[in-house]
C-alpha cells in the first residue's frame, strides 16, 4: 500500500482538460516550484490531476506525489489509476536574471 493521493482535481475527458485546470491553479508564485501529476482512472477512463503542490525554489521532489519501487526506480501507478503525465512550473525569474546580467538580452 502506497501513500495515500493528495487531493484531486475534477474528472476530465482529456487529459489535456486536466492539465488546463491544473495550470488554472498554480499560484502566482515568485519563490517556488509547482508540481502535479496527470492520472487516468481505470474504473471509467476519466483524466484527473493532483493539486498542484509546492516545491523548492529550483525543483519539484516528485516522491511528494508518488512512490518508486526504489530509489532510483519508476514511479508506482497508484491503485486505480495509471499515470499519464506530469507537469511542474518554474517561477517568475525573469527581473532578478536580469538585474544579475545586465548585459543579457
């Protein structure tokens, strides 16, 4: 047995609908990464997301979301669900590169 999901978006038809309502609600965030997973049910086919979650300034620990067989290893479908996607957000650094190389355009 698994750790248990986060809390779930609504069902979808697409997988694609999912990712849309996902990106709908990650928070406008200067300091952090934003991770979700997409998921397929398999009792009806449906997509569903997980909420998306915050992560460091600079990455997204998936192991928040899902288990590994191991260390290294893939990621374990949660029961009653086959993984499809995944999706993270970068937050805004475009003013402090900037302000750290001038020079750049």
């Amino acid at each position: 047995m698994g750790k248990p999901l986060p809390r779930l978006s609504p069902p979808f038809i697409s997988a694609d609908d999912a990712a849309r309502y996902v990106h709908e609600h990650i928070a406008p965030s200067q300091t952090a990464e934003y991770g979700s997973v997409l998921l397929q049910r398999e009792a009806d086919g449906l997509f569903v997301a997980t909420l998306p979650m915050a992560g460091s300034a600079t990455s997204f620990d998936w192991t928040l979301l899902l288990d590994r067989h191991g260390p290294a290893a893939d990621f374990v479908h949660p029961t009653g669900y086959r993984i499809v996607a995944s999706l993270h957000s970068h937050p805004d650094t475009l003013a402090p590169t900037r302000r750290l190389n001038p020079k750049w355009s």
